[in-house]
C-alpha cells in the first residue's frame, strides 16, 4: 500500500507523462477518449445501471480492455470517468498486474465521495492531472480566478475544479 502522499504525486506524474507522450503538452482541453484510443482502448457509452459511472473492463487474457461509460451522464461526467478509467488501466499497465485485474466497475458515490480504496484514490487523482494539468492550472488561474470560467475552459465541472484548486492550494 502506497502513502497517500505518494498516490497524488504518482498519479500526477503519470497522467502528465501520457498526456505529453501521447498528445503533446500543448492540446487542451483534453479529449479522453481520443487518449483512451491512443493507449489502444475503446470506449463505448452504453446503458449502465444508475449508479454505475463506468467500467474499465477485459473481458479474457486475448482481448483488449474497454472502457464503458453510462451514456445517461452528462458530457462532463462522462469526461471525468474516461479519465478515471484511463487511471485505472495506466495503474495497472505499471504494475503488471494479470489480465483479471482490470475489472473494474465504478460506482457514482466512488468517484465523488472521500476515497479510502488506494486504486480510487491514484484514479481521480490521475484523472484530475490529466483534465486539469498543474503547472497549467497555475498560469491560467494567475489570471481567471473564477472556477466557473476554468472550468468550462478545462470542460470539467465546476465542482471538479474547485476540488482542484483546493488540492493545489489556490483556493
């Protein structure tokens, strides 16, 4: 188990690694979908269960994970769980962990609610840094400090950014 210091910084430091290596540091905002295809995941929208914001799922040790996303949600939930599940999967390509460990189903209460789980936590921490790059949230917050601006800029919800914000201690 990894400190929980250590899980932002890690997830950090990878999300912007396969930002830059995949898209390149100037491409904003960030098209998750276009990074999942990139890793080589598809993403489909399907029905999902209500509570279900989505899945990143290998359905045997020869095929490729997916990843799926409740269509029911919004476009910037649906944002934020692709991103999510991109964690998921990068956690997991690092680890090398088997092809049975990329089930994963999540929950709506996991990706808003305090985390105690150590994969929740690397997930939205990684999803927030590939959404909301650091040093790029810095320089623009320098000069519009109104969350509900950098947030349509950065196609996140307002509450996203300000979660944001408050981890990188601008608020």
């Amino acid at each position: 188990m990894q400190s929980e210091a250590t899980l932002p910084q890690n997830a950090e430091c990878e999300a912007d690694n396969v930002r830059n290596d995949l898209l390149g540091p100037e491409t904003f905002p960030i098209d998750p979908a276009k990074l999942a295809t990139a890793l080589g995941l598809r993403v489909f929208e399907v029905s999902l269960e209500r509570t279900i914001s989505g899945a990143l799922v290998k359905l045997d040790a020869e095929s490729d994970p997916v990843i799926l996303l409740n269509r029911n949600e919004g476009e910037l939930r649906q944002r934020f769980t692709c991103a999510h599940e991109i964690g998921h999967f990068v956690q997991r390509l690092n680890s090398h962990e088997p092809a049975s460990s990329y089930q994963w189903i999540d929950r709506r209460t996991q990706l808003v609610e305090p985390w105690t789980d150590d994969n929740e936590m690397y997930a939205n921490a990684f999803a927030a840094a590939l959404l909301m790059p650091k040093l790029l949230i810095a320089h623009e917050y320098q000069t519009t400090r109104s969350t509900i601006d950098l947030a349509a800029k950065f196609r996140v919800s307002a509450s996203a950014m300000q979660y944001r914000l408050k981890n990188l201690k601008l608020l």
